[in-house]
C-alpha cells in the first residue's frame, strides 16, 4: 500500500532495525515466562507468526493474551525467553526498537487524534518535509487521498483528506490506524481487540482490512474477545489459558464448532486432548 514516493524531500519510511533481514518465521517466541509481583503470567509461551499470515489469539480474560503483546512491543521484558524477528535474535527489546523492526499496534482505543485531520493522522509523527525542513502539506494531503481512494475503500465526496477523524465511523477508524500501519511499511500488525463496540456492518468492513494486511503480504496478530471474528480471517488460532498455549489451531483443519468446543473444555479443565473428531475438516477438504 506504499505509494511509491521516493526522492529528496519525499516520504523516508520509518527506519528498520538491523535484525530485521534474515529468514524464519517473522516472529518467533520461545519460552516466553512473565511475573509480576512473584504471580506467575506467562509459563514459557512458544508462538510462531509466518510472514503474510493472520494469527488469531484468543483466550479468557486472564489468559495473558496483554501482557504477551506488550512483549512483543518492547513494552515489558520477559523474565525468561527468547524472540526472534526473521530468524534474528534481538535481546532488550523496547518500544522505539520494535517499532523500528516493523511492529506496529492498533489499539481498542483507536489511538487517533480525533479533532485532526485524516491527512494530519496518517503522517503524525512522520511528516513529510522539503529540502529546507518545511512541511510539505500538498502532498501529505495528495498521498492521504490516494489511501482514502485505494486502501480505504472511500468514495464518498463528503469525505476528504481535510475530514476530522471525528466524523468517521468506528470501523473507518481502524480502518484508518491499520492503512496508516502499512503505508509506513509495518512487517507486523497487531490488533487489540479492534471489533469493540463496532456493529456488524462496521466489524465486516474492519475485517475486510485484516484480509488487506495479508493481502499486502504482511503479517498479523488479532487478538479478539469474539472467535467468531477471528475464526473468520485467521489462517491459525492460538488459545492461551491461564499464560500458557493451550493449543494452535489452523482454521483450515479445525471448524468454528469445533474450535469453539476446544474453547470451552480448555476453560473448563485448563487442559485439552484432541478427540478424533476434531481432526475431520482437514479429510473433508
């Protein structure tokens, strides 16, 4: 979804760290333990995330599924465990790091800047500026248009580069954070809980611009209180209980009846067996 504007006074994409380059999985947890307080919240977590795939997570409330994102943005350090972002290891990991390998987040919160612009949204943070470091506004504005047109589906005329963010809708908000994301060159997005409070129509719509993440052959990891959603796009599903991968589930084996019985014996017993028949979409299809 970049636009391809290159040249002296042009969009530079955020910098990528030195460990981005290299091959495996674009992400790779292994043994990933977390306490706070002496109370254990992760127990050696291993997850894989393959590039141009969309990773379901989901799990009850006190799963640890939080505290796991907020390793994997550098946010809190793990006590114990590795991570590796295209088969490179990378030791103290921070924000401003893993922001910089290509990780990117889209909040329940929606962390727009609602009385701003679209045009002024998409390039907070990272403006386009001339040779004399003077901002650039036409083309910032040119280039809003374009994603409004190509990437978010826009086509009303009541809606502009200039429109507050406060006149879009929920789903075109996340639309927005996520468009915004991937201009900027992000390798993986995370998604909080990013169907909160949407209706349906709008929940399709933001689901729509998950399939646009592995469309543009970037990876995801959606995290949603609703399997139904993540079923719904996800190519895997990992169930996390009580800080520890209950079991990862490839949506092309498993169906969303099956998956949502998987759900419940996990919180119902913390454990999970594998009857055969939760092994017979993949024999059917």
């Amino acid at each position: 979804m970049s636009t391809g504007d290159t040249g002296t006074g042009g969009m530079v994409p955020a910098q990528r760290d030195e460990a981005v380059p290299g091959d495996g999985p674009a992400l790779e947890l292994r043994g990933i333990t977390k306490s706070f307080g002496g109370v254990r919240v992760l127990h050696g977590v291993d997850i894989d995330l393959r590039p141009g795939e969309v990773l379901g997570l989901v799990g009850d409330n006190g799963a640890g599924k939080s505290t796991l994102i907020k390793i994997i943005t550098g946010v809190h350090q793990p006590d114990a465990g590795t991570i590796r972002f295209h088969g490179r290891l990378v030791d103290g990991l921070t924000v401003p790091r893993a922001r910089a390998l290509g990780v990117e987040t889209v909040y329940q919160e929606r962390a727009l800047a609602e009385q701003l612009s679209m045009w002024r949204n998409i390039f907070m943070g990272r403006p386009i500026a001339g040779r004399l470091g003077f901002l650039n506004v036409r083309r910032m504005r040119r280039i809003t248009a374009q994603l409004m047109g190509e990437s978010m589906g826009f086509t009303s005329a009541a809606l502009t580069p200039d429109t507050n963010v406060t006149g879009l809708s929920g789903g075109e908000r996340q639309g927005l954070a996520i468009v915004r994301a991937l201009h900027f060159e992000a390798a993986i997005i995370i998604l909080d809980e990013p169907t909160m409070g949407l209706s349906l129509a709008e929940t399709e719509k933001l689901l729509r611009f998950v399939d646009g993440i592995r469309a543009a052959g970037k990876s995801a990891i959606l995290i949603d209180h609703n399997i139904f959603h993540v079923y719904s796009v996800a190519d895997r599903v990992v169930v996390l209980d009580r800080g520890r991968v209950a079991g990862t589930f490839p949506t092309a084996k498993y169906s969303l009846d099956q998956l949502t019985a998987i759900m419940r014996e996990v919180a119902a017993t913390a454990v999970y067996t594998e009857p055969l028949s939760h092994s017979t979409v993949e024999a059917e299809t």
